[in-house]
C-alpha cells in the first residue's frame, strides 16, 4: 500500500476555495491513500495539540488565492507542505471560473475537474 498523503484545502470564503475542497473530497474518495486536514481545526488549535499528527503524512497544500493561508497556518504550527497548488494561479489560465462560494455551477465543477488533474500529477 502507498504511503498516505494529506491533502489540505483552503476553507476561504471564495469560490476557488470552494473548489478546492471539492476536489480533495473527490480525491479522497477515489483513492484510499489520501487523507484530509481541516484548516479551521488546524487554526483553531492554539496549544499545538494536534502539530505532531499533521507531521505524520506529506502534506500538500492547496490555497484558493494568493494568499496562500494555507500553507501559512501549516508553517506557523510548525509544520512543512510537501507541495503546494494555488487554484487561483492554475485557473487564472482557464477559460472556466468559479463563481460562487457556496454552490459550484456547470463552470465550478469543470474547475474542479482541473484542479484534481493538478493534483493528480503530485502523487
């Protein structure tokens, strides 16, 4: 069996990051070697209880814009990201985008589709 990998997607209020955790949902159940971290947890736990598990797996890391607040929260916990993907960089160069923040429409769900091939070259 593969060595499991974690995949971290942003929890931004954005439509890129509401693309984002669609395709590590999609990801994770399509291949049992992938798990996933929840941002919000990981930002919320401020005695570092949880620092030691999320050092366990590589990480790859996927932020829904330039901010990067993904792999900010993982380097101020302490942690290291393996790989990073900005989705906001991969579909800037895409003749689809994302709209809403809360449901994805025919356009959403094709960005999806390119971001998991994104992710599908990391591993």
């Amino acid at each position: 069996m593969k060595e499991k990998i974690s995949l971290a997607p942003c929890n931004g209020m954005s439509p890129n990051g509401l693309v984002c955790r669609v395709a590590v949902g999609d990801i994770k159940k399509e291949n049992e070697n992938m798990i996933s971290i929840c941002m919000g947890s990981t930002s919320a736990d401020i005695d570092n209880e949880n620092t030691e598990m999320l050092k366990k797996y590589p990480i790859i890391a996927l932020n829904g814009c330039k901010n990067n607040c993904v792999n900010t929260i993982l380097e101020n916990k302490g942690v290291d990201v393996a790989k990073t993907i900005n989705a906001g960089d991969v579909l800037d160069n895409c003749d689809v985008s994302a709209k809403d923040a809360f449901r994805l429409d025919s356009e959403g769900e094709e960005c999806v589709k390119i971001i998991k091939k994104e992710l599908e070259k990391l591993f």
